[in-house]
C-alpha cells in the first residue's frame, strides 16, 4: 500500500508545516516530499486541510467501549478497548490491569502477549497497576488484593516476553534492590499509589525507576518539612510523569506549577480510561463495586475517584485550553513523550522518515476524523 497524504497541515519537529505531503509505504513514513515531488506509484488521500500528528500513545486504559481489562483479560477485550480509543486518535496504549491476584495478572500478561501475536492494533505491552502498592494510598484498588511483592509476583511482572511491561509500584514497599531486578529484567518501574518520602523515592530513582503514576494522585504530597513523592517527583528532570488533565482529578493549577518546575518532555498525557470511554452507558462493575460518570470522572458510591471518563484528543484539547499550552506541545505530551518514556521513540511518536505511520487527521476543533495504524486508515 502506497499513499500519499496531501493537503494538510503537518506536525513535524520543528512545528507546524503546510505544503508537505507524507509518504506511507509499508505501514511506514516513506518521505516527507513537496506536493510535486510525489511519485505517480503513491495515490494521494486529501486530508483537507486538516492537521496531521502523531498518533497518540495512552500508558494508563483501564477500559473502553464498554469492555474493562480487569473484568476481562482476554484479546477480545483489549481489542474493543483499542477500537474505541482510536477513535478518540489513540493508535498506541498499553491495557492496564489495577490491583488483582497473581492468576488474573497471568492471565492479562497472556492476553496481551496473544494480542501482539496476533496483530490487534494498537497494542504495545501492558500496564500491572499494583498490587504491590500502599494500602494507605491505595484510592479505588481493593485492599483485599493488596500484597508485597514476591518471587510469584516477580515473575508474573517479567513474563511478557514481546511488547512493553510497565509497573507501578509503592517503592517503600518494595525490598531493596527489587526496583533494580525488574528494571534489569527489561521492566518500566513507576512509582505511584505510594505514602513514601523524598528519600524512598531517590532509591527507586538510583535504582532506575523511570515513572510517576497519575502525578499528584494517590502520592505523598509535598509539605514543608517532607517533601513527599510529589516532591521527588517535582524535583526531578529526568523521570516521566503521567498527568490526568481532566480538570477533576488534578486542579489546573496544580498542573501549572509541575510544568513550571519539570521539563515539558517529561510530562505525557494519560487517560486512566475507564469502559464508559467510547459508550453512551456511564455506569460499570469494578470487582463487586458500581461506578457510574458523575460531573465527568468515575466514582463509586462513596465519591472515591476510579479512573476516568477521559479519551486523549479531549486530554490534548484541555492541555491547551486549561493549562495554556501550545498545541504543539499538548500533543508531543500525548505522543512523542509517552513514546520516550517506553523506549519506542525511534520508530513511535514523530512525523518522520522511517516511523511506523502511527498518524491522526484532526479538525479545527482538534477533534478527530481520521487515523492510521501502521499506515491502515480507519475514518473516524
């Protein structure tokens, strides 16, 4: 398949650009050519003025389109989890399991290693969200499945073998030396879920933890005295930070100071998606508890937030429009970054020669028309 697309705005490196056609040929960026340059072997697909970025990376989906990876870890889950975040201009994400026993943690990492296999779009490992996390902080997961980690669990989170592991732990519940066996097992560690100190949080650093679950949430806060994870986590220039930008999770403003102290390519947009994403029914099952959309955030009865409503394009449109970024940035947040933060970023995350052709048509209203998986289009 040769395809030329023409007649957009394009999202390169250095901003962006009109007057450029993309060259997609194999599912991969060919060429970035003048109008005129395109060979007569491509066919050309008119993007009409619409703007074209990079498709966007979720690290945090719990759910979508009415599936939820924890009540169903199977393919077919993650399948319709996919096909509704692409329609929100998600072409890449990792299905994300919270809290639960080491037999449905097998049975996700399972699913998502048959998932790859067999070619569901979109798939690039999986998120273990817990359980090996701080009861304390514990937010929506069930204090019921909250352990530490053992050899079982050890190797459970080190199974996968094709794709990205991402883990999010609570570093002071963590033996030393226990960050840096996953992470010297191929294992992205992020801290999150966690009432540790400043100083448990430079340990799992030095360890080679690289990430912040859901920055500010469910953390120990910066205070005068303790500067908490929260303070580790603002302190550092070189971990990757998730950020809810939902408005409810995270108030704005807050976010406005962690992007005046941390650099903005270390800060990437997630979801924390939940299955009422894609679905006009707002209320689902989370072991054993209802969790229904009330004023666009999910809580269960008590008001306890559980994930998110949120789909990416509406995270990118917020990051300008609440946090008063440059869209450039809001989608390197929702792109480029999370492609560094997994190590895909030479073949994810850019407009450029190369590339896996990962791409989202979006609108003047930064909605989405259109996108493409290793260059196969799916209108939206």
């Amino acid at each position: 398949m040769r395809t030329a697309l023409v007649n957009g705005r394009v999202l390169l490196d250095d901003g962006i650009v009109e007057g450029r056609a993309v060259l997609v040929e194999d599912g991969r960026i060919a060429a970035i050519v003048a109008p005129g340059d395109i060979p007569a072997a491509f066919d050309r697909h008119d993007l009409d003025g619409q703007l074209l970025a990079p498709g966007f990376i979720d690290t945090q989906v719990n759910g979508g389109g009415g599936a939820l990876f924890n009540e169903a870890p199977s393919v077919e889950a993650i399948a319709t989890i996919g096909a509704a975040h692409r329609r929100f201009g998600t072409t890449g994400f990792l299905p994300t399991l919270i809290s639960d026993d080491v037999k449905v943690m097998a049975e996700a990492v399972d699913a998502v290693e048959r998932a790859i296999a067999s070619g569901v779009p979109g798939v690039l490992g999986i998120h273990i969200e817990g359980p090996f996390l701080n009861p304390q902080r514990r937010g929506i997961h069930d204090a019921g499945k909250i352990r530490p980690l053992d050899e079982a669990g050890f190797a459970t989170l080190t199974g996968l073998r094709s794709g990205r592991t991402l883990v999010t732990l609570a570093p002071e519940k963590t033996k030393a030396g226990t960050v840096r066996r996953l992470v010297e097992a191929g294992v992205i560690v992020s801290a999150g879920h966690t009432n540790g100190t400043y100083e448990d949080a430079l340990r799992a650093l030095g360890e080679g933890m690289t990430g912040f679950t859901h920055l500010f949430n469910a953390m120990s806060p910066l205070t005068v005295r303790e500067p908490g994870i929260v303070g580790a986590a603002l302190d550092n220039d070189t971990a990757w930070c998730g950020i809810i930008v939902d408005g409810r999770h995270v108030a704005p403003a807050t976010l406005r100071v962690a992007l005046r102290c941390r650099p903005h390519d270390r800060l990437m947009l997630v979801t924390d998606a939940m299955p009422t994403v894609g679905q006009p029914e707002k209320s689902f099952r989370l072991q054993g508890r209802t969790i229904s959309v009330r004023d666009g955030v999910c809580v269960d009865d008590s008001g306890t937030l559980a994930g998110s409503d949120l789909d990416m394009a509406t995270a990118v449109r917020n990051a300008t429009e609440m946090l008063g970024l440059p869209l450039e940035t809001a989608l390197a947040m929702a792109s480029r970054t999370p492609a560094a933060f997994l190590g895909l970023d030479r073949r994810l995350g850019r407009i450029a020669e190369g590339y896996d052709a990962d791409l989202v048509a979006l609108d003047e209203g930064m909605q989405v028309a259109e996108t493409w998986i290793a260059g196969v289009p799916l209108a939206s």
